[in-house]
C-alpha cells in the first residue's frame, strides 16, 4: 500500500510548476493640462494602446499632472504657490486633474478622464463638467477640490516627485517604463511597439492585443 499512497506525491513532485504572474510594465506618464503635446500623447498613444491590449496585468498606469510648473514661496509668508508654463489656467487644470486622479482607484477609469479633459484641454472651463461627470464622479465635489489646500499639497507633491526624475524633465510629456526613462522617444511616438516588444522580451509571449511573429 506504501507505494499506492505515495503515488500522487510522485506526480505533484513531477508537474510542472505554475508560471509565476508576470509583474505589469508600470508607464508613468509625466505631463500638464493645457499641453498640446500632452493630449497628443494621452489621446493618440496611451488610450488605444490601453483599449487594444484591455489589461491591466500587461499596464499598470500613473498619472503626475505637473509638467513644467514651479513651486514658489510667498515672501510675506502666505506659503507655497505654483506658477504654470501655460499660465494660471493651467495650475487649475493641473489640480483638477489630480483632484479627478484621487477620486478614481481605476486604472482604466483614470485615463478615460485624463483623456477626456485632455481631448478638450483648449475648452477645459467648458468640457471639464462634462468629463468629470462622465467619470462618474460629482462635478461640484471635484470644483471645490479643484480650489481646495489639499490640492494645492497634492500638486506640491506632484511636484517634488517631477524633481526628482533622473534625468530631469525637459520635455512634456515624459514617460517612464518601471521608474527609467530609456527608449522615450519610443514611448512618445510608438508607445504600442514600445510596450508589446517589451513585454515579448519580458515574457517570451506576445502580449493580449499586440501582433504575434506570424502577424
């Protein structure tokens, strides 16, 4: 009877052992709210890759709305303010933009109103009720947000993170693949052969949406 019973020990020992899950390529996506490179990137690259490909276990998406902005200190010790490459209204639209990102934990979610608020970045005032109510969220919640100090401390934040990229920001957008920006011209202007070559050398499998080597 010993051998019967350490039959199905035998054939577990010998199976093979599951894949383990392949982390997703993390794409950060540094850029400002009234930029026309910004929107063309968000809304010609990211958002058909991200319908295309459909997974999250392939992207994981962040979103850092402060591009060119600088942060100030008020001499009279009124504390920090910001100034914006493309004026005040953009400072408004880049903390919009983070007040729409802390209310929505989906990925997905979250660049469908980044995109939509990015499409229509020259009538923001105008489409910004429109998007954000498309999102699901309330448009008099996130107009306050918009306003509030807790803004102000989160674009403060998006700043400092900004600061930090290595090497420095100097062109907006900017794109990150898993913290490093190697490959950014790819990334900019083909962001799906950028992807689905990565995730091939990454996995030895195509990627959900992305042509095979028979294709």
């Amino acid at each position: 009877m010993a051998p019967l019973l350490l039959l199905p020990l035998l054939l577990t020992a010998l199976s093979p052992a599951p894949a383990r899950a392949q982390a997703p390529l993390n794409l950060t996506v540094y850029y400002e709210a009234l930029c026309p490179d910004s929107k063309h990137f968000v809304v010609d690259q990211l958002e058909p890759l991200w319908r295309r490909i459909g997974s999250s276990d392939v992207l994981s998406l962040q979103f850092v709305p402060w591009g060119k902005a600088w942060e100030h200190e008020d001499p009279t010790g009124g504390g920090a303010y910001v100034t914006c490459q493309h004026g005040p209204a953009e400072c408004w639209g880049n903390r919009l933009h983070g007040c729409v990102l802390s209310q929505l934990a989906d990925a997905g979610q979250q660049l469908a109103a980044v995109s939509c608020l990015m499409r229509n970045y020259r009538w923001l005032h105008a489409a910004a009720p429109i998007c954000v109510r498309a999102a699901g969220l309330d448009w008099r919640r996130v107009a306050r947000c918009s306003f509030s100090e807790s803004a102000l401390a989160d674009a403060l934040a998006f700043g400092r993170r900004t600061r930090q990229l290595q090497p420095p920001l100097t062109f907006v957008p900017t794109v990150t693949a898993d913290g490093q920006q190697d490959g950014q011209q790819l990334m900019l202007y083909n962001l799906e052969f950028f992807v689905c070559e990565t995730w091939r050398m990454r996995t030895g499998e195509p990627a959900p949406g992305c042509p095979t080597d028979s294709a």
